[in-house]
C-alpha cells in the first residue's frame, strides 16, 4: 500500500456519460497529480494541484476538470465521455520539497 | 508534449545480464528521477538524481545524469526476472511550482 488511494478501481461507462475519479494523498503529501495512461503508452501529465490550488494543466481536455478540497482530497471529473478517454488514470501526491511522486494504484476507465 | 524520451522503447535480456536504459530531456531541470511500473499497476519510486550529481547507486541500481547533454541512464546489473516491468524516466523541475513530467518507458523483459 503506497498510502494514495484512488476510488473506484475499475470504471466501465458508457459515451456521453460523465464519472469522477477520486484521490486521497499521502499523509503529509500537499501535491496532488492527476496522469492518464492509454494501453502501452507513457503518462500524460493532466493536473496538478498543491494545497487546493492548481498549479499546472498538461494536456488536460476542457470536458476534464478536477479540483483538490480543503482536507487535500481530490476529484478528477470527465464528462461526454468518449471511446478514446478509456484508460487508466493515476493519481500522485508529493510533498513540498523533492519532486518525489508517489501513485496510487490507478483507476481503469473502460468506456464503451 | 512529453519531456523525457527513453531509449529503447523495449529491451529483452537474459537474467544475470546488464540492462541499460537511457532519456533525453529537453528542458533545464532540478533533478531526474526513475520510475518502475509493473504491468498495470501504479509507479513506483526507484531513484533521484539531482542536476549537480553525476552518479549515483542504489542496490544493483546506478543511475547517471549528464545535464549538457541533457541525457540520463539508468543501468540494472545482474538482472533478475522480477525486474521484468516498464521503467519511466521523470523530470523535475520549479518554475514558480514543482512539475514532474514523464518520458514514455521502456519495457524491460529479463528471461529466466
């Protein structure tokens, strides 16, 4: 158990659909980090969020949007869902000093 | 756009052999690190090197940084099959806040 919980952990929707993924940090961690990864491909940076607020936006698609709450838990929401948005999404959380990451065990999103 | 890119893509060696695995980066950095990801499942933390480091060892893991050529390798001595997962090289960096970006892995198989 890497500490950074990610909620659920298998997702299957359909088109059109909109779902919210979910992460609670590390305790201690400030930074949270959402990434997608599609089949046999490397991590697409999305957003980051330190202390609830957004500090960086990757390539993140205007239907995403996320945030991080006050108790630094945060929610990656995707809405008119596509076929190509199937894929696993990680959830990371750093602390404030060293660019350490640690990841969740992902969310696998199927949509159909 | 990704900033790191390892090389090679995929790597197949026999168990007890050295495996080498190198990124390029394209932008000035704090520090680089490398990630280890087994088949689907989260990533894991394996080492940092920071940018005014040249070399550095943990366990059968040697990782060196060469920021004027803005490259790093990481080598895998004595090779075992449980070392079979995709490794990432990250990039970190401050710009006002802590970003970590991700190259797109290479894929070890180390065969028993």
């Amino acid at each position: 158990d890497s500490g950074v919980t990610q909620t659920p952990k298998h997702l299957i929707t359909a088109t059109g659909q909109r779902v919210t993924l979910r992460c609670s940090p590390r305790s201690g961690d400030l930074s949270v980090y959402w990434y997608q990864q599609s089949l046999d491909q490397g991590l697409q940076f999305l957003i980051q969020y330190y202390n609830g607020e957004e500090r960086a936006k990757g390539n993140i698609l205007e239907r995403f949007s996320a945030q991080q709450f006050p108790d630094l838990h945060s929610e990656l929401n995707l809405s008119s869902l596509e076929l190509g948005d199937s894929a696993l999404y990680f959830c990371a959380s750093g602390g404030a000093g060293a660019n350490v990451l640690t990841f969740g065990a992902g969310s696998r999103l199927t949509v159909l | 756009s990704q900033q790191g890119e390892e090389d090679p893509q995929a790597l197949s060696i026999q168990e007890g052999e050295n495996a080498t695995m190198n990124c390029s980066y394209k932008t000035s950095i704090n520090n680089l690190q490398w990630y280890r990801q087994n088949s689907g499942r989260g990533l894991v933390h394996l080492i940092l090197i920071r940018s005014n480091e040249r070399e550095k060892h943990s366990g059968r893991l040697r990782v060196t940084l060469d920021t004027s050529k803005k490259s790093s390798s990481l080598l895998i001595t004595a090779s075992r099959a449980a070392d079979t997962a995709s490794y990432f090289c990250a990039t970190g960096y401050s710009g006002g806040y802590q970003k970590v970006t991700f190259g797109i892995g290479t894929k070890l198989q180390v065969i028993p």
